[in-house]
C-alpha cells in the first residue's frame, strides 16, 4: 500500500479531486492543513480521511513549524507528499526529507509567474495562454522538474476569477493524473532534471493534451 499525505491551507478541491481519483494500492492517510480555518479539513473528513490541522501562528519561526510538521507527516510513514493549495514556503530541510516524493501544483505554466497571484499577473501581462504545471518541488521555489502542463486560453473578458476557475478545471484533470504516475512507480527525474513517464500511453514521453475548450 502506497500512503500519500496531502498538505492545504484552504478550499482542498485539489485534495478532493486527488482523492476521488486514488488508484488501489495507494491510499490517503491525511490531510493537514497549517490554516485551522481551511474548508479542506471538513471535505476530507466527508470523504473519510484523517484530516488535522497544525497552526503555523502559534510557533516562533518557520523552522520549527516545519520540523514539526515533519513529524506529523511522518507518523503516517507517506511514500508522497502532495502539496494541493498549501500557501506556506518550505524550509530547505524539510523539501530535502521529501526530495523525489514530494509534488507541488502551481496555477501558471511554469516558468512563468512563479510565486503568488499568479491569475491577477497573467491578466495584467496581457499573455494568450495560461495554465498550471506539477512538479516535484525542490528547496528553490517553484522551479522543480516539471511532470504535466495544462494551458487554457485567457480570454478578453475574463477576470481573476474566471480565469482561475478555467485553470483550476485543469488543474482537477492533471493533479490526479500525476498522482497517479507518481503511485504506479512510472516518473523518473533523469540527470538534467527533465521528467519521464514510462509507458506514457497518452503520449510518447507521457505529455497530455488538455481537451480544446469551446
Ligand atoms: N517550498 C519550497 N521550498 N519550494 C517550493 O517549490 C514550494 C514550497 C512551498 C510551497 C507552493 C507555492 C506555489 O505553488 C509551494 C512551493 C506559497 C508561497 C508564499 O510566498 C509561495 C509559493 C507557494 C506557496 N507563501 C507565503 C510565505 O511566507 C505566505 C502566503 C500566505 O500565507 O498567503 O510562506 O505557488
Ligand atoms: C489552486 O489553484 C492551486 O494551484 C493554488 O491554489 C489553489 C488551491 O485550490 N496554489 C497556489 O496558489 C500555491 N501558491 P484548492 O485548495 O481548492 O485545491
């Protein structure tokens, strides 16, 4: 049984995507979110995972909020850890404890607008095309080797909000599916940091073409 943690700090529609999708063999040990607040610890519980919450307020300084977040993830012994709208920059010590298990989704078509807003950005750049991008994370944010893309095409009437929301209907097909790559042992970082998905039968090196919107 492969166990998959997953980290929030709110909605948790990628969590619950994730999680509707989990292939047999794999399993949702829990959810944690550092917001006690997040809606994604009670669509977890619906969904019958263990979900908890580690307030990241009430410790000193980042490193010993991460170190015991560590902790808690670990008491579920996780081959994965998925960050799914999880809003807090990660300690070099921790990304390294998860180095080649640990993906992140970040709503742009990495490299661009790395960081946060990143819809309001794209707006404001006047780019055609948008999108999100998993990738496994390393200690430098937002920069790790890249697993799947989605692009979607930004519209001249469209607000932060439309456009995230037409994002993050990609965001709900890609996520799960790299998950599920992830779980079937198919994602091979190679030397130059470029992913490969074995026997990808999307495509030849395992690249998927988000369906054509009307
Ligand atoms: N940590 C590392 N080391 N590397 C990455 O690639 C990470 C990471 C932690 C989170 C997700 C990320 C994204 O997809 C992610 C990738 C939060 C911030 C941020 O600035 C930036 C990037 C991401 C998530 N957070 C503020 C902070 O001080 C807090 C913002 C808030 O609470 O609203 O941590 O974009
Ligand atoms: C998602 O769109 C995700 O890409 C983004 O936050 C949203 C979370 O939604 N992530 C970040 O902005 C990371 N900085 P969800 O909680 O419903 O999955």
């Amino acid at each position: 049984m492969k166990n998959i943690v997953i980290l929030i700090s709110g909605r948790g529609s990628n969590m619950e995507a994730i999680a509707r999708s989990v292939l047999p063999g794999a399993k949702i040990a829990a959810v944690i979110s550092n917001r006690p607040e997040a809606k994604g610890l009670e669509v977890a519980r619906g969904l019958g995972i263990e979900a908890l919450a580690l307030d990241h307020k009430i410790f000193p300084d980042r490193e010993s909020f991460d170190a015991r977040l560590m902790q808690e993830i670990d008491s579920f012994a996780p081959d994965l850890l998925v960050l799914a709208g999880y809003m807090r920059i990660l300690s070099d010590d921790f990304v390294r404890h998860y180095s080649g298990r640990m993906l992140n989704i970040h709503p742009s078509l990495l490299p661009s607008f790395t960081g946060l807003h990143t819809h309001r950005r794209a707006l404001e750049t006047g780019v055609r095309l948008h999108g999100a991008t998993v990738h496994f994370v390393t200690p430098d944010l937002d920069v790790g080797p890249i697993v799947i893309q989605a692009a979607v095409p930004v519209l001249p009437e469209d607000t932060e909000e439309t456009l995230a929301e037409r994002v993050q209907a990609q965001e709900h097909r890609i996520y799960p599916q790299a998950v599920r790559w992830f779980v079937e042992g198919r994602l091979e970082v190679d030397t130059t940091g470029h992913v490969h998905v074995r026997d990808a039968s999307a495509a030849p090196d395992g690249w998927s073409v988000p369906p054509v919107e009307p």
